[in-house]
C-alpha cells in the first residue's frame, strides 16, 4: 500500500491484533506511522515491540473495551470464534455467544468514546450456500447449516452496526466480510484451525497417507491474510458504509488446495492423498463475489501458490509459536 497521511499518527486499536489478520494489519500500519494500541488474550510473546501498548483482557466485558477505546480514532475488531464445521457443530453455544459478546461491547464503548471509525470483521458464513455469494443477498436467505451458529451471529454484530448508524449518527461504520482467510500467525491447533492451516500443518509434520475428508471436490474461496488487511485498511480509508466481500472471486476445490500444498518447494516429502469420500464434504461451491471490492478499489489478491509458499514458510519456522494462542475451546 502506498504511503499516505489518512492513519498517520492517529491512535488505532487492534482488538485481536495477534491473530493472522491483527498481525498484517500491524506490519501495514507501522509503515503507515500510526499509533498502534492491541488488545487480544493471546500471549503477550506474539506481539511486535514497535506498537504503544499491549491489553490483554476479556473484551467480552464492557468496561475493558472502554478501557481501551478510549482516546482511540480507529478500531478495528478482529475478535471472532472460528473453526471447521465440525467443530462449530460440536460447540454451537460458545460459537454463537462468543461472536455475540465479542462484538456487542466493543462497539457500544466506540460510541461511549466517540471513536471515529470502526470496522466490523464479519465473515462469508453470514451467506447461504451459494455459487456466488452477493452483499445485498444476505437477508433474502438463511445462513447455511455449517456456519449456523457463527453465520447468525455474525449477522446480529451486522444489525448492531447498522442500529448504530441509524440512531446515533456514527458514520464511520465499516462492514467487511472475508473468505477463508489463511496466512502467518493463523491457528494450526488440530482442535480448531480451518481447513488450510490444518492440511498444512499435516502435511509439515508428516502425515502420510494425508486422509481428507469428502471427495475434494468441494469448492472454496481462500484468502490471503495480508490481502484482508489491505483491503480493511483501504475501506476505512475510503470511508465505505456498505458490507463489502474481501475474497479471491475465484473457486479453490478442495482438492487443488491439497495439492497447491504439497506442490510448495518448503515440502520435502509429498504424501500419499486418500479422500475418504465416505466422510462428509460441506456445502459444494461457496464463491465471494468481488464486484463491490473492485469497484472501490479495495480489492487485493496475491497468487495462490505464492501466498500458501508463504505460510508453509511461516509454520515451519514458527512451530513453538503456534502453541502460544489462546484457545477458546479449553
């Protein structure tokens, strides 16, 4: 992103900075000479030292997130429960109550602290399955039964943004709805991560046969993490009221993924891929349509080979790190 004066020196809060997003967001806003405040539960260790102060607090409470919204231009929040439908299935009350209270508070204390911007990471769950998933479609349909839980949840931390522009003036809203987001500092927690970080750390540490559920003919739309942040980055910017996607636009099957994985030059020894079609494959296609992110000139899109090389990379050489995330799901 090219240099410019909008975020610099203005105080900004990353609620959930440590995660794979927070953390490209704050690579972004050091070059950009922000003021950089995080606040997240994960460990203090994975924070960078060039950012003003660390919270580690339970922004579940509403007088933590006064706390740290307080003097703050910008919030961005990060803060959500994720994992595969499995597991959302497995825990459908600590996924739709933790999205719920992670959103709600951090808002209100934004209003209480007359926060000029702030920006609501929503997810591509909200939708129901979908060829193409369209911004103004959400409220004709239900989400889909995989991303239940989470995708209603979501769309109440949607309504709540909306209520708030409509009864107090707060015009620096912003909406955006991510892909499957995948990048450095994700969760590789095999209780837990989503479909890329799982399959990479598998075949890292050697797994072989790799067995993958479903046939692989599941389609996805993936994302690069620091393509998300970029994108954030540029609709607060461009103070963009609307829900945008951030997304690839392009299907990624499932069985491609695995491949793009192991065809990666940090894999030195390629397994054996089994799909076990006797397991269930998800929704069949789920594709963000990135008419919107174009036309606004918010849409970021590294290729695919290049941004898994990448994360590959990163789990290899940042193992021990990834057991220092906090874990929802105790």
């Amino acid at each position: 992103m090219k240099n410019n004066n909008f975020f610099s020196k203005k105080n900004i809060l990353i609620a959930g900075g440590t995660g794979l997003v927070g953390q490209q967001l704050v690579k972004q806003l050091i070059g950009l000479k922000a003021n950089i405040y995080i606040a997240s539960k994960d460990n203090k260790k994975l924070v960078n030292k060039k950012i003003k102060k660390f919270y580690n607090t339970d922004l579940t409470i509403l007088k933590n997130c006064v706390k740290v919204t307080k003097n703050m231009d910008i919030v961005f929040n990060l803060l959500g429960i994720t994992g595969s439908p499995k597991i959302n299935n497995e825990n459908p009350a600590s996924f739709m109550m933790g999205n719920i209270n992670l959103s709600l508070p951090l808002l209100e204390a934004s209003r209480i602290n007359k926060v000029k911007n702030y920006l609501l990471t929503s997810t591509y769950g909200v939708y129901a399955p979908s060829k193409i998933m369209i911004e103004n479609d959400v409220w004709q349909t239900f989400p889909s039964e995989h991303d239940k839980y989470a995708g209603w949840a979501k769309r109440f931390a949607e309504l709540q943004v909306e209520a708030y522009r409509k009864e107090y003036n707060f015009e620096g809203l912003h909406i955006v709805r991510p892909g499957n987001i995948f990048g450095p500092y994700g969760n590789f927690n095999p209780k837990n991560s989503m479909v890329v970080s799982s399959l990479i750390r598998r075949v890292v540490d050697g797994e072989n046969p790799l067995i993958v559920w479903g046939d692989g003919s599941a389609i996805r739309d993936f994302i690069y993490s620091k393509d998300v942040a970029l994108g954030m980055l540029k609709v607060v910017e461009k103070n963009i009221q609307e829900p945008i996607n951030l997304g690839s636009g392009k299907g990624f099957s499932i069985k491609r993924l695995v491949n793009t994985i192991c065809m990666s030059k940090y894999i030195k020894k390629k397994p054996k891929i089994i799909f076990d079609k006797t397991k269930p494959t998800g929704d069949k296609i789920r594709i963000l349509s990135i008419k919107k992110a174009k036309k606004y000139n918010v849409f970021f899109n590294t290729n695919f080979q290049k941004a898994i090389n990448e994360t590959v990379k990163w789990y290899i050489e940042n193992k021990p790190k990834t057991k220092l995330r906090f874990n929802y799901f105790k």
